[in-house]
C-alpha cells in the first residue's frame, strides 16, 4: 500500500507510454489493463502492474453463482405484465423481436459488469487506488467501474478519443453525457459542445490530445518525397489521401452511411479521373474498423486481398492502401480526403496538409474553418482541386493557425504533460467523484432541422 | 474457389453487422459478423458445414440492408431513436428489478444502456411487436 496506484483501464495506445512514463515518475503507480499499452511499457521499461495481477481467485465460482442469480431473477420478473410493459413506446414494444437476442446479451453484459466490479474491489484491497482512467466511458463495463470507484471514493477521469459531436438523435448512454467524473479534451470547440449539451463545466478539463504530441516533433515533419517512396509513390505527381471509415449498427443513421461508403469510392475515382494531373490515391481505412473486428493477420490480409480485386474489377484508382503508416500517408498527400467528422482532420492540419472535408450525417465538428467543405459527392472534383491549391496559396497556413487553437488545445505539443498534472493533481489530492450523471440534454430542435435539410440530399 | 455469398439477412448491433449467410453448397445457413476494409462489405466466409467458402461482395450487401432495413426520413430516424433511448433508460429502473440488477451497490442497468440502444432500435425498425422478419 505504499505508492499511490493509478488504474488505466481501455487505454491501449502505445502512444500513451509518455504520459504514464510521467505518471510512473511523479511517484504513481500505474496499473494497466490493455495488453498492447502494457507489452509497450514494458519495452520502454515503464514500472506498472497488470490489471490482470487482481482476478479474483474464486471468480468462476461467484459468476457461476452470479449467472443463475440473474437466469433465476429475469424469469420471474419478466413473467410480471408491468416489467414487460417497460418497453412499450408509440412505436411499439420492441421485445417480441428481440427477446433471443436481448437476454443473451443482457446476461453478458450483465455478468462482464461483475466480474469487472469484483476484479477493481480485488485490486483496491491489495493497492492504494486513488484515480481510475478510462480510454472511453460509454461501454458497460466502463461505465460498471466507474460506478464502483466512485462508491469507493475514487474518481475517474476519461481521456477523450475524439471531439464527441452534438447528437443528430437521440442514443441512450453517449458520449456525450458525461459518465466518468472528469473528462481530458482536446480543445475549446470539444469543450463547447460539452457544455452546451448541459455536462458541468468543472468537469471538462482542457488537456489537448496526448495521442497528437508525437506530431508536432520534428521527426513527423517526414519530407514528402520520402514519404512518397516509403508508400511506393511516385513523388513528382500529386498525391491525395483518402481517410475512410465504417459503419456500426448502434445509430438509426446506419443505413445512410452504410450506402455511401460504396458512393465514396466511385465519386473519388471520378474526381481523380477529373484532375488533370491525376493524383495517385491512397486509401486509409479507419484504424478502428479492423481493431474492433478481432481479425487474424491471415484474416486482415485476405481482406486486404478482397479489398484490391473489388477495387481492381471496378477501375478504381488505389495506388496504395495505408493501415500502419499514418504520417507516411499524410505527409505523403497533397490533399487529404475525411470521410467524417474524424481526428485526422486536426492531424492533417497539424501535419500541414489541406483537407475535404466530406460532410458527415452528425451535426458537424468541423467545417470551413478546417477545410473544403463537400455535402454532395459530386461536388467532390471541384472541392479537391480547391484543396490542392490550398497549399501554394496560403489558405492552409491561414486555416491552421485560426483552427488548430482551438482543435488542439495551446497548439504545442505539450498536452501530455498537461494530462499527466492533471492526473497528479486528482490522485494525490484525493479529489472528490462527482454525482452520478443527470439526464441527457435533448438535442436543439434548430439543429434537427438544419440535419434533416442535410440528410434529404443523401 | 468461393461462391458469391447468398445473403438471407442483415442485423446491425452496437459493433456493426451481422449477415446472415445461406450456402450455396450444402443449404446451411449460418450467421457472422461482416468484416469490412474502409467501409466496403468484403471477405470470406466458410459454410460451418461443409467448409464452402462464400465470398461477399459490396454491392450484395447494400441489396441485403436496403432489403432488410427501410429507408426512414429524419424525422421518422430521430423518433424511432427516441422510442429505442427511452426504452433503454427506462426498462431497467422497474422496482421488481432493482435488487436482481445490482452488484455490490452498483446498478448494473445505466452501463447497459449503450449496447442495448441498438438492440431496441433494431426490433423498433422491423415494426417493434411484430414479427422479427
């Protein structure tokens, strides 16, 4: 019980070893959940524990016992006409078409929220926990230790992964509401649209992302014909990047984006086909997409394989495709394309490349102030030859000194530090946990309106 | 040698999707989550029973969503997210379930609350009470 213990939990970013370097040598101790961030500090000789260290010994036997509580429990209450009643709505009761999925599921989450419980009571008996942190906090599991610590008295901070936009509809449990007691956000316009959907003000720290630090170093500063060559470029034409994304089912808006994605592809190759110069294309997929499937590198590869056939029996012009090289890419790209509202629309910027931004189905984070903006993909060839000679003609240099201020806070490359006081700071202070979170602010009926007037044209 | 993949049906959930496969070989039909590669239905998928491999197509799976989903207008889209968020918020909070879903002083319902959002929106889009489809 002697050094104040730190718990990283879902932070798995091997560019986080910076910040619990610095948490390590302010006296904590950090306990680390993710195997990708502990193997990484491992190799820079980072001191921590594995979250891992504290499973209970008998947890098999009390989630054995835990599973049968809540099989025994769901089938008398939901044998009562009021707990089935719960789900009526004016749209109808969704249970009879989802009953198989939904107590499959519900035990699931129901039983992974236990033993998470169990495991964070486990580890504060052996350590002295004093803050857990959070990589996100919208999953159940997440938002189970959050709960937990906070009974306990320990705070939680999270470290936003994005700038959460306003919703365009409703969604139970979003980001947007704050459920951790302190969130680290990039910059004042992540801040804003917090505040404006009703979370406290004290609780939204201004930080800057971590995660963007290592762009501002010198080493990112890649010299655009090396980055050509290191992606099999040819550095005397043009190059443009296309930064994709995917679709999950947890929105009503999926439908829309899962039809466009195809869109995307056939409207940049006749934008590219347009160009006189024609640029070569590189296509980035979001780094997510195939994170989240849990995929072989057997498996990546076939799709990777699938992915050139497709693109090869359709014309479509991919000169290369980049899953690990993401300041090759952007250093590389004369423009760069943004399927949505994304991060890499700051690290573009950072990175001193003009972006298209492709104007996502959520009110939008980003707009003119960050680049060309695109509602219709056929304004797509025009919108990419205004970026390309966004550069030479001082539009880029103007866009990011007045956007990347507010994008990023203090625009220096210092947020790890910031982040690493600001986690010294509610560690060794003992700082108070919040409240629990209060209803979710209802989105402004004017913002409705203008996203309806947007989707009509999709 | 893959076969093109014979889509019988599409459901989404708070990762993405799930296609429902029917094998051109032997007629088994089988489920599994859709890989994509920026943002287009790809791979391969083989039949657990006789091991004939499917292969998906972008194009098959945007006829399979357009086949299992209807297109709504955004008021339509922002009601039906409504009717699923309050089923999500309000389900758990019965007081028959209070004692059964909690955990040494935590509700274990509000963590729920994302996840099962899809859920509930999906049953509310193929006509909530009505055949699952």
């Amino acid at each position: 019980l002697s050094r104040p213990a730190v718990l990283f939990f879902d932070v798995g970013d091997a560019g986080f070893v910076p910040l619990v370097d610095r948490v390590a040598r302010a006296g904590l101790l950090p306990v680390v959940q993710h195997a990708s961030l502990a193997h990484a500090l491992a190799a820079a000789g980072v001191e921590h524990r594995a979250w891992d260290d504290f499973v209970p010994a008998e947890r098999d036997a009390a989630l054995a016992s835990e599973y049968l509580r809540f099989l025994d429990g769901l089938a008398d209450a939901f044998a009562r006409p009021e707990v089935v009643g719960a789900f009526d709505s004016r749209l109808g009761n969704p249970l009879p078409a989802v009953k198989e999925p939904f107590f499959s599921l519900l035990l699931v989450l129901l039983l992974r929220q236990v033993a998470a419980i169990d495991q964070l009571d486990r580890l504060a008996e052996q350590l002295d926990l004093r803050l857990l942190v959070l990589g996100s906090d919208n999953s159940h599991v997440q938002r189970a230790l959050v709960g937990r610590a906070r009974a306990l008295g320990i705070p939680s901070l999270q470290l936003a992964h994005g700038i959460y936009p306003m919703p365009f509809a409703r969604k139970a449990g979003e980001m947007d509401r704050l459920y951790a007691d302190h969130v680290a956000v990039f910059g004042k316009r992540a801040r804003d649209i917090l505040l404006e959907l009703g979370n406290d003000p004290d609780r939204v720290q201004l930080t800057g992302s971590p995660l963007w630090d290592a762009l501002y170093e010198e080493a990112a500063r890649m010299p655009r014909d090396r980055a050509c060559r290191e992606l099999g470029l040819d550095p005397a034409r043009p190059v443009v990047l296309l930064c994709a994304t995917y679709t999950d089912g947890s929105c009503v808006e999926f439908r829309r984006k899962a039809l466009r994605h195809v869109g995307l592809h056939h409207a940049m190759a006749r934008a590219i086909a347009a160009h006189p110069e024609r640029p070569q294309l590189v296509v980035r997929p979001h780094p997510n997409e195939i994170k989240r499937a849990d995929l072989s590198q057997d498996d990546v590869a076939e799709l990777v394989r699938a992915y050139a056939h497709w693109c090869a029996l359709r014309d479509q012009p991919v000169a290369a495709l980049s899953l690990d090289d993401r300041i090759a890419a952007i250093r590389a790209a004369d423009a760069v394309v943004v399927e949505s509202s994304s991060t890499v629309i700051a690290e573009a910027l950072i990175l001193e490349r003009p972006v298209v931004l492709l104007r996502a189905f959520d009110p939008p984070v980003y707009g003119e102030a960050d680049g060309v903006v695109v509602c219709e993909l056929d304004e797509l060839p025009a919108a990419l030859a205004r970026a390309l000679g966004d550069a030479s003609d001082g539009k880029l240099a103007r866009r990011r000194a007045r956007a990347l201020p507010e994008l990023n806070h203090q625009n220096d490359g210092r947020a790890t530090e910031r982040v690493a006081a600001l986690i010294e700071r509610l560690a060794q202070t003992g700082a108070q946990p919040s409240a629990p979170p209060a209803a979710p602010a209802a989105p402004r009926d004017a913002l409705r309106t203008a996203v309806s007037e947007l989707l009509r044209g999709v | 040698v893959s076969e093109r993949a014979d889509i019988r049906d599409v459901r989404n959930d708070v990762r993405g999707f799930f296609v429902t496969l029917r094998c051109r070989g032997c007629g088994e039909s089988f489920e599994r989550y859709l890989r994509t590669l920026a943002g287009l239905a790809l791979g391969e998928y083989a039949c657990p029973a006789c091991r004939q491999v499917q292969r998906m197509e972008p194009e098959a799976f945007l006829d399979a969503v357009r086949r299992a989903f209807a297109e709504v207008d955004a008021e339509t889209a922002c009601a039906l997210a409504d009717a699923a968020a309050g089923i999500a918020e309000r389900w758990h909070r019965a007081p028959e379930l209070a004692e059964l879903l909690s955990h040494r002083g935590v509700a274990l319902g509000p963590p729920t609350e994302r996840e099962l959002h899809a859920l509930f929106l999906r049953g509310l889009q193929r006509g909530g009470g009505g055949d699952p489809g």
